[in-house]
C-alpha cells in the first residue's frame, strides 16, 4: 500500500494542474469504490474551484470553493492520471501502470486559471480507494481528529513520542503502525527508520526512553524526507509524477532484504510477521 512518501509525490504532481483549477463535467462510472460514492456527487463537484491539493497521513485532501473537501485515499492500488494540453501524467500509478479497461472509475474535466483544459481520472482496479466529500466540520470529526501528529511536522517530537508510547505493551514497531500515534507511517518506512535508530521491532513500545526516542524521532523525519526527495519507492509498478519509477527502494538498509547481509554489520537481515505484516531488521544492530 502506498506510504506517506508516495501519497506526497502524488500530491505534488496533481497540485500544479489542479490548483486555481474550475471542475466543469464529473463523470461517476460506478456507484461505489470501498466505499459508495458520496449522494449527487457529480452535482456538488460540478462548478466548484479546487482550492489546493493537499495532504494528511495517507489522505489526499481537495478543499473546494463550495465549502466542501473532497477527500481521496488510494487503497492498494489507486491512482491518478491528469491530461493538460498534450502533457499526460502519472502520479499515482502505484501498481498498475496500464490497467485494463474498466478500470476508470471516475473522469473530472477542469478548466486551470488560464482557461485551459484538464483532464483528472482516477483508476483502481482493486477498489480498495475511495473518494468523498466532507464539510469542515465533519471532515475534522471523520477524517482527521482520530490522527497523531504529522511525522514531518514540529509537533512530532521525542517527548511527544514518549508520551503517546506510555503504557503501551505492544512491539515498538506495531506502535508505530498506528495511526492515532503517529500519522501516515507504514510498513516500509518504519522498518527503515528502527534500523537507523538501532531499534529493535520487538522492544516493547512503553520501554522507549527519552534518548531512544530522540533516535528515533530523527531516524523517522530523516527516512521519510529522503524518500519524498527520491520520489517515493517502487516495489511493484509504481512511477512518480513524471511516469518515473520512485528511487527510494535503492536505498533499504533492510526491507525485503531477508537473508542478505547487513550493510553496516554483514549478518543476515531476519524477518518475522507482526500484526500480520512482515517485519525486516538485524538482530546485531538494533536492541
């Protein structure tokens, strides 16, 4: 599933199309995604200014000149395409670069400050994705109350950390998976940001310390910042705003390299499943 890198470098490669941007025809191909398409979506879309693109954990966020934001999640295998003039991107091909048709569920003609036309279209042929529409108030009390801080952000702090992992008995690495601690972090960031901090994944996450979380505060901000600047990292089909495929996975220290060598150490990188995903780490470097 894309991680927080990825869903940025998506936001980066809509938001200059679609800022300013005018929707002037919605086309809704199917009722329902996950989850069902909002009532008269197509109406409360038609007419409206996309204010800005934006983003919060792992949502992508669309405030509205009605009012309203229209809130997009990928799921698994979600993407955007946008056409402008004879320019067609790419920036949320994650898993299937050239799905079959049938696959375009929603189509949204726009028109940018310039007057010029453009064209949004969002595919997923898992329809694990979603698209909806919130006012303010019910956005903040759905969407983004429930949500820890922004791992990028000032408010994300070692002595913040400490607190949220206070009396928690579950593994560090499960702790961090959840996203009233800290938002947006997935499976592949975090195994590479307790290796930085030499961090076991097993370490209860109540037993991380002022100088652990300082470590790993760092490790998390550096991790995330790399990937974003690398556009992202390409573990099956993704490509980057510009069709490119994400650099990111280049550079694991640990993810999906069971059996092979520790780059510091040179003992095997293990694995093992917590809450059912799998987690990569060395036994030697992180405690």
């Amino acid at each position: 599933m894309p991680e927080l890198p990825e869903v940025e470098t998506v936001r980066r490669g809509l938001a200059p199309a679609m800022t300013g941007a005018v929707i002037t025809r919605v086309d809704q191909r199917r009722p329902d995604l996950r989850f069902p398409f909002p009532d008269n979506f197509a109406q409360r879309l038609t007419g409206a200014t996309v204010e800005a693109v934006g983003r919060r954990a792992k949502f992508l966020l669309f405030p509205l000149s009605t009012g309203e934001t229209m809130v997009a999640h990928l799921g698994m295998t979600g993407r955007f395409s946008v056409e402008a003039g004879s320019r067609k991107l790419e920036p949320g091909a994650f898993y299937a670069p050239d799905p079959p048709g049938g696959h375009d569920h929603l189509v949204m003609d726009l028109r940018d400050p310039s007057g010029g036309p453009v064209r949004v279209t969002f595919s997923d042929p898992r329809r694990f994705g979603f698209v909806e529409l919130f006012s303010g108030e019910a956005l903040a009390t759905e969407r983004l109350d429930p949500l820890g801080p922004e791992p990028l952000s000032d408010t994300f702090s070692p002595d913040d950390l400490v607190r949220r992992l206070k009396g928690k008995a579950t593994p560090i690495k499960s702790a961090l998976l959840d996203q009233k601690v800290v938002a947006g972090l997935g499976n592949i960031y975090v195994c590479e940001a307790l290796f930085r901090s030499g961090i076991s994944p097993k370490r209860l996450a109540r037993t991380i310390g002022p100088a652990r979380a300082e470590r790993l505060v760092a490790a998390i901000k550096d991790v995330l910042a790399e990937a974003i600047e690398a556009g992202g990292s390409t573990l099956r089909d993704y490509a980057a705003a510009d069709g490119q495929e994400g650099e990111f996975q280049q550079r694991f220290f640990v993810y999906g390299r069971e059996g092979e060598p520790c780059l510091q150490c040179a003992a095997p990188v293990k694995r093992l499943v917590q809450s059912g995903r799998s987690t990569f780490y060395c036994s030697s470097c992180q405690r």
